[in-house]
C-alpha cells in the first residue's frame, strides 16, 4: 500500500503538470484565460488538512466551515 506520503509527494506532482499545462495553454492562446480547475485546490488543501494537520471534513453542506479541529473548534472557510 502508498504510505501518506507517498500520496501527498503524487498528488504535488500531479497538480504541477496541471499548472504546467495550465500555463502552456496560456501561452500558446493568450487570447483565453485557460483558468478554472473547478475546485481542485480547494479539494487538495482539504486533503492536506485532513491528512497533515488531523481535521475532521465538516459534512457536505455545512455553512461557514470546512473541517474541525481534534479540540472541536471549526476551522473557517476563507472568503475570497
């Protein structure tokens, strides 16, 4: 089995390509702002809080916050 860290030094490579992608596309049509992976950051930073840092994932529809802490605070969501 892939230890924790194995997947986490994966997905870094993965979501690079992405980015790499993301800017040949730009260069090759500027004209295009080729942004907009959906939500996979925000996916990737809600696995790495999970993962790295012990959160517990709010549950789906949850207002205001993404996970909470071992202690039982909840971490808010940045608003952008």
């Amino acid at each position: 089995m892939i230890s924790k860290e194995q997947r986490i030094e994966a997905m870094k490579g993965v979501l690079a390509s992405l980015f790499a992608s993301q800017r040949t596309l730009k260069s090759l049509a500027p004209q295009f702002k080729w942004a907009g992976l959906g939500n996979l950051l925000g996916d990737y930073g809600e696995f790495i809080a999970t993962e790295i840092y012990g959160l517990t994932p709010a549950p789906r529809g949850a207002n205001g916050f993404d996970a909470t802490a071992p202690d039982g605070k909840t971490e808010l969501a940045p608003v952008v």
